[in-house]
C-alpha cells in the first residue's frame, strides 16, 4: 500500500483581508529601489520588500485605506502608486 505523496502548497497572508490563500492565488507587490510600490506579476522580481494581495479590489481598498501598505513597507505609498494599485485590481469583481 503506497501512500499519494501530497505536495505542499506555500500559503501568503493577504495584507488587505488578513486572509490566507495559497501564493498562486495571490498578487504580490514589492517596493522598488526608488521608493515605488509596484504590482509584480511574475512573483520574481527582485525588491527590497514584498507582500501579498488577494485578487480583489476590496482587498487593495483596504490595504490602502487602513494604511497597510505603508505599514508593510515602512514608508508612505505615493499617490500614483495607489492609483495604480487600484487601477490594476479593479479588473476583479
């Protein structure tokens, strides 16, 4: 009798919900070297600081509004940035 090996699956806290999700499902932002926080699609950029989103407005809504993202990244989020945060994920739902 041979067990199925199950795979492990990395889970992420969304930052906005404070909801886990597997990685996979998840957008992760990380902070440039200029200061930007920018959406990384690929989950591989480099950055010097990283966090997890899950795919919903609501979930961006909150991180900024409850100043999340600044918490996270220990420095305020420019307005362009948040615009296009919110931009990007209001493609969900």
């Amino acid at each position: 009798m041979s067990k199925a090996k199950r795979k492990h699956v990395p889970m992420r806290t969304c930052i906005g919900t404070r909801t886990q999700h597997p990685k996979r499902d998840m957008i992760r932002l990380i902070r440039t070297d200029d200061g930007h926080i920018v959406i990384d699609l690929t989950g591989k950029r480099p950055g010097s600081r990283g966090a997890y989103l899950s795919k919903s407005r609501a979930a961006a809504e909150q991180a900024i509004k409850l100043k999340r993202l600044e918490a996270e990244f220990g420095q305020p989020v420019l307005k362009e940035d948040e615009e296009a945060i919110l931009a990007f994920f209001s493609q969900f739902e």
